[in-house]
C-alpha cells in the first residue's frame, strides 16, 4: 500500500468518527501542494468531509460528492453540505470532496484527488460501515465533469479501485468538443491544450463497457452549462448498454443544487432515490 493510502488508513482508525469529520487525503508537506491560504472553496490540499447516516436508517450505500465551480472554485454548501444531509436522511453515507483546481493546479491534480478519494472510501468501507461494492460519485456541472472522468477514467493501485459503482450526473460539463463550457475547459486543461488532450478529457468519448450505470438531470433554461452535454453523454451510455436514466426538465436555472425553492425542478432527487433503489444500491 502506497503512503498516502496508509495516512488515510491510519487517520480513519485512530479517531471515533463524527458527523462531517474533514479528513486529509494527502499526508502533510506530500510532493505537489502549493503553499498558500487554503480556504473552503480553493483547497491548496484535497480533504474529504464526512456525513455518516445515522446507524438505525444507514443502509451501507456511499457517495463521493464533487462539488461544481468550475474548476476555480467549490460550492460546498449547496452542492456539498445540502447534498450530504440530503443522502444521510435516506440512509446513504456522503463524503464531500474538497478537490484541488485552477489556479493553483490543473489537470490532472482534481482527477487524481477524486480517484484517490473513491479509493480512500474503499479502503476504510469496513470503518465507515459501507459496503466497498456500492460506492458511487456525484458530481455538479465542472464537478459533473469530474464524475464523469472518473467513472471512464480509473485504475487500481496496491488492490484498491478507483472505479465508482454508480454515478450521479448534475448538470454537468461533459464535452470539450462540443456545447462546452469554455471557463471549465480553460482552468483545467489551460489555454491552447493539445487537441488529443482536449478529446481524452471529452467525457462522452471515453465511455467503455465499464462505465458504471449513470442519473443524470439537466434543464432546458440552463444557459451555463446546456443539456447538450448531459444528452451526449446519455447517448454514449446507450451505446455501450450502459444502464443510464436521464431527466432533462424545461425550467431552472444552472446551478441550482437541490431546487428546494423549485417546486417541480426539486422533484430530482425523489427520482435519484427511485433510480437508486431500481439498482439495489440501498439494501440493507
């Protein structure tokens, strides 16, 4: 097992876990973190927030939650924090990931500390009380965009895998090529990327017979971030018979997290729930 992977072993062993613990994923002064302020929504190091769900309702599903920003900064709170809550009222375990970006750091730092934590949360399934074969990512908008790498990009190290059993698509920036959300492109991969590079990170061209089943929701007045994305990805899910469920609603703007003001719009994550339990993914 590699270092960093045992720190994370160790700090989860070593202190009783609380509600919304913030956990390290790299060991301190680790090669590659630049000095500077680390505040809530541009981490100059990766941690990972954890929500358990209470012991009598947990049903030994997890998420690992990307926040969006595009990839210049977090919204931990309505699409970190909310969602987390929102998981543990059903039973679900979240671990928020406050992943490294632009300016600072660009591709591939933020695909590296979302894989590192999909593996960290496997390696200490037993502790958490999850089971390691019902480890799902989500992600929002640039987020989306690195849920969606990490469920077509991934790889195992020391016996941990880095692929997710499932995947939660909101919003997201999917495509570098087409309908592209260019500040999200920019901060990642940089002004003038190399065009292999730009179709290697084009999320719908990576999907394979191991992408892992997908929800995906978008609006049709999300002018941010357009439906396009989300419909080509669900294009290349059917390609690959990839268990896929994609809700494109007419109103909404980008960005809105849980909808809780939206009264139709707010109905997704109803529906994610119904999609989770199709799969089994909250049996107890």
């Amino acid at each position: 097992m590699n270092k960093p992977l045992l720190f994370l072993t160790a700090i989860a062993l070593l202190a009783p876990l609380v509600r919304a613990e913030r956990v390290k994923l790299l060991p301190a002064g680790a090669p590659g973190i630049v000095a500077g302020e680390d505040k809530e929504n541009d981490p100059t190091e990766p941690t990972i927030d954890v929500y358990l769900a209470p012991k009598q309702t947990a049903c030994g599903a997890a998420v690992v939650v990307l926040p969006g920003g595009g990839y210049g900064s977090l919204a931990m709170e309505h699409e970190g924090k909310q969602i987390a809550e929102f998981f543990n009222s059903h039973g679900v375990a979240a671990f928020v990931t406050r992943y490294r970006h632009a300016k600072r750091y660009q591709h591939p730092i933020p695909m590296q500390d979302a894989q590192r934590a999909i593996r960290f949360v496997r390696a200490n399934a037993q502790r958490f009380g999850i089971a390691p074969d019902r480890i799902g990512v989500m992600g929002f908008s640039a987020g989306g965009h690195l849920a969606a790498t990490v469920s077509t990009q991934f790889a195992t190290e020391n016996g941990v895998s880095s692929r997710p059993d499932f995947s939660i698509l909101c919003y997201p920036v999917i495509s570098f090529l087409e309908f592209t959300h260019q500040g999200s492109r920019r901060n990642l991969l940089g002004d003038n990327p190399p065009p292999e590079l730009v179709r290697k990170m084009s999320a719908e061209l990576q999907v394979g017979d191991q992408t892992p089943p997908t929800f995906l929701f978008h609006t049709d007045e999300d002018k941010g971030v357009l439906s396009e994305n989300s419909i080509l990805y669900y294009r290349a899910l059917r390609q690959h018979k990839i268990p896929a469920e994609l809700h494109v609603y007419r109103a909404g703007r980008h960005g809105v997290g849980l909808a809780k003001d939206h009264p139709q719009l707010s109905t997704w994550g109803a529906l994610l729930i119904n999609w989770m339990d199709g799969l089994g993914l909250r049996r107890k």
